[in-house]
C-alpha cells in the first residue's frame, strides 16, 4: 500500500514498525460543541484507514483522543454557568452518538486530556532539563521553537518565515514570538492543576504528544488528522515530541482536505455552518458518510443540499443491488448451473479494482466506483430471467458486503421498522395489480411512499427497497 507523506510531499510505500501491525494516532474533538460536517471528514476517512488495514490482515491499535480541557471548553462552561467537566462529558456522549450514526467504530483507546496530565508534566520537564522550554514569572512554560532545527519540516516552511508573521499576545512573556505553550500558568476562575511551576493547565500541543508517546510508544507508524491542523498543531508536537524522546514522532504523516459549503468556506460569520447532528436529522447519517468517502481523502469537498441528495440516491441504488439480490438468494434453487463460474471470476474482478484503488493511497473514490461496477455486474447477470443458484447469489451476497463493509457503507437494514399495517398493505397492493386494478394500486403505492416506504414489483414479486 502507498500513502501520501505530508512530511515527504510524495506517496510512500507502507512499511510499519513491526511487521503486520500499524499503531495509528488520530487528533480527536475538543469536545465544547456539537461535531460539524467539517469534523466528520477525518473520523470517517481514518476510521476506513484502519477498516481497510484490518481487511489487509493488519493488527491495528488506533487511538483517538478527546480534547477534554481548553479556552473553547471553558468558555462554553462560563456561558451555561456550569464547569468544563459536565461540558466535556455533555459533549463526547453527543460525539459518540454522532459517531456511532456515522458508523464511524469506536477508537481502540480514547484517551482524554485530564487523564494525562502527570504524564504531561514529565514530558514539559524533561523538555525543560534539555534546555528546550523554559518557564516565566507568571507560572507559563514556553518551548523554544528555534532550538529545534528542523522546526517547520512537516508544513515545508522555515522558521524565519514563520517567524515573520508571529506576534507575541498581551500577557505572555516569551523569549520568541514562535515559541509555544506547553503549560499555562492558572488565571482566576479556571480550573488548574497542580505543577513544578504551580497551578495551571496544558497547552494544547503537548496532549496529543504525551498520548501518542503513553498509548503507541516514541516512535509511531501513522499520525493523521484535518489540514488545517498540519501547522501549527502537528509541527509542534513534532519539535516537543522528538526534542523529548530523541527519535522520529511519527513514520508517515496523513491530512485530509477541507469541506466548503456550496462552494465558500464554511464559517458561522456566513451562515453556512451546519453540524453533523443537524444534517442527520434532516437527511439521515449515512448520506454524510457517503459524502466524505465519495472523494479523494486529500482532495477538497463541496457540501449543497444537491450534493447529499446525489448521496442519498447514490445509497438507493446500492442498497436495491443487495436488496434485489436478498431476494433472488431466498427464493433460488440450489445447484450450480454452467456459466456461472465464469460469472464469479467477473465478479471478483472487481475486487481486484477495489483493492487496487485502496491501495492506492486509500482512494475511496475509484474503490466505490469499483462498488457500483460490481453492482452493475450483479445486476446484470443475477436476476429473475437469468435465476441464478442459491450458491451464486450467496456469494455474490458476501462478496458485495464485504467490500461494502471496508468503506463502512450499507449499514442500515432498510426493512426495520416496517410494521404488519405495511405489509397488508403490499398485500392489497399485489391482489389489485393481480385485479389489474391500477388506480388502487397506485393509489397504495403513493400512501407507501408517504410513509417513506419504497416498493419495488419484481417477476417473483414485490419487495421492499427502503423503509
């Protein structure tokens, strides 16, 4: 498998630390909000990473944290008149419910911010010991970004350009204006944790540094996360990172691309800001999922209401495929017929494609092409005219799910929910068609469609394509 190396600008084969397992660290939520369709882009896409790993045969140990401590977590805390402890826990329960709609699996550690804290002074303090951070008056502790060489490799900037546009805020006593914080001394009113330098809290940097190297280890194989935080989240934990531990951070550096709204950046000030719960409730889960598969992880991605209707229409024509098909397999015959093996290896040849184009720096968007052409396929030559055996339609089946599966789509069974009212009512449909009484069946028809039913009328019979 080849990635794209942010570090490197180039794509790279996949050669992990230990042979057959990939530790993968991904930046998580600051958990103060609502996630936003702009926050489900990289739960999706590293959530399919480490799906089409696994699918591979690797054994994957992925660690996603949540932010349970910062300015935006505070704020929020003062504005509901509560503390930033029900506020963070308020909203990883809302993340997780996103999440689990998304079909989005559960992180095998999700570690959080306050979990880690005396882990996070040892790090500031061997930083520190090494003459890399420095401590103020006011209790802060500083990292000094011009004792780290290779300060700017992973966003391909130097240090004196970054420096350039760096300003040092009211109240902060640094040596340089691109030195960073590591830990903040403690301001009235906010929570704060005991230190070497006195009460106070960690910089935000330093969290995902001290839970990458607690949970994978000083060296890990892939480190993944949003565009936007290439610089100067990722460039931070580097310089702390490998000035700490002596060693590379990370093997391979992965970021996904930014997610417009009809075409213009998404922002509250525009109006055009939307959370994932919001779209959910209007247009389902899955639609969105779809959506941020549905291109090049790395490539930019527009959202409009046009687009998540494509999306959903998209989803009914994978999902009739497997429901047409689950028809066909109940009621076909057992026996392998001649022909059908050469139908197989068609099939399967676009498993070839699929896998091709996942490893190809995991393009989602040819291996769902390669989905719709294995659709297409089944379609054409498993049907009630061609009446294919049980053993050929059951493949097909697990063939179809299986790559479904990878890209964590088709996950919802379209037939919960569908009540007995609703199938005498498919029933009275049938004896009408069967009457030829068309305005009754259509009639029955629109009422279904009402309810949010779809039907469709096969040679074997009529079927339910979505409920």
């Amino acid at each position: 498998m080849k990635i794209y190396n942010t570090m490197t600008g180039k794509k790279e084969e996949l050669k992990t630390i230990n042979d057959g397992e990939v530790r993968i660290y991904a930046c998580g939520p600051t958990v103060y909000n609502y996630i936003h369709i702009g926050n489900a882009r990289p739960i999706c896409v590293f959530d399919i990473l480490r799906r089409y790993l696994e699918y591979r045969g690797y054994k994957v140990t992925y660690v996603q944290n949540f932010t349970d401590i910062d300015d935006k977590i505070i704020k929020r805390a003062n504005e509901e008149e509560s503390d930033y402890k029900t506020v963070s826990e308020k909203y990883i329960a809302e993340y997780k419910t996103d999440a689990k709609g998304l079909n989005v699996r559960d992180a095998d550690i999700h570690p959080k911010a306050t979990e880690n804290i005396g882990q996070m002074i040892k790090m500031i303090k061997t930083l520190e010991e090494k003459g890399y951070a420095y401590s103020t008056e006011y209790g802060d502790v500083y990292f000094r970004t011009n004792r780290f060489a290779e300060y700017g490799k992973l966003s391909h900037q130097p240090l004196e350009d970054l420096e350039a546009g760096a300003r040092i805020q009211i109240g902060e006593t640094k040596e340089n204006p691109m030195d960073f914080a590591l830990w903040k001394g403690a301001k009235p009113g906010e929570p704060s944790w005991p230190s070497p330098w006195g009460e106070g809290r960690p910089g935000w940097h330093i969290e995902c540094s001290t839970m990458a190297k607690r949970y994978l280890g000083d060296t890990i194989d892939i480190h993944c996360g949003g565009q936007d935080l290439i610089f100067p989240h990722h460039e931070n934990e580097i310089a702390q990172s490998e000035c700490c531990n002596g060693v590379p951070f990370a093997h391979y550096w992965m970021h996904n691309g930014y997610i417009n709204v009809d075409n213009k950046k998404m922002s509250k000030s525009l109006g055009n800001f939307f959370t994932v719960r919001d779209v959910a409730n209007e247009y389902g889960y899955e639609p969105i999922r779809y959506l941020m598969v549905s291109s090049h992880y790395r490539s930019p991605i527009n959202y409009s209401i046009d687009i998540i209707n494509q999306c959903r229409a998209a989803l009914d024509r994978l999902y009739n495929c497997r429901e047409d098909l689950r028809f066909l397999a109940e009621n076909a015959e057992s026996g392998e017929k001649v022909g059908e093996e050469d139908i197989r290896v068609k099939l399967l040849s676009h498993k070839d494609d699929f896998i091709e184009a996942m490893e190809d720096d995991l393009n989602t968007a040819d291996a769902i092409s390669a989905l719709f052409e294995l659709a297409r396929d089944i379609n054409s030559n498993l049907n009630p005219q061609t009446k294919p055996s049980k053993e050929l339609c059951e493949f097909a089946l697990g063939l179809y799910g299986e790559l479904a599966d990878v890209l964590g789509l088709l996950y919802v069974e379209k037939e919960k929910g569908i009540d007995e009212e609703v199938r005498e009512l498919i029933e009275l449909r049938s004896e009408a068609r069967k009457n030829k009484n068309w305005a009754e069946a259509d009639r029955i028809r629109d009422e279904l469609q009402s309810r949010g039913i779809t039907i469709k009328d096969t040679p074997n019979g009529t079927i339910i394509v979505t409920g």
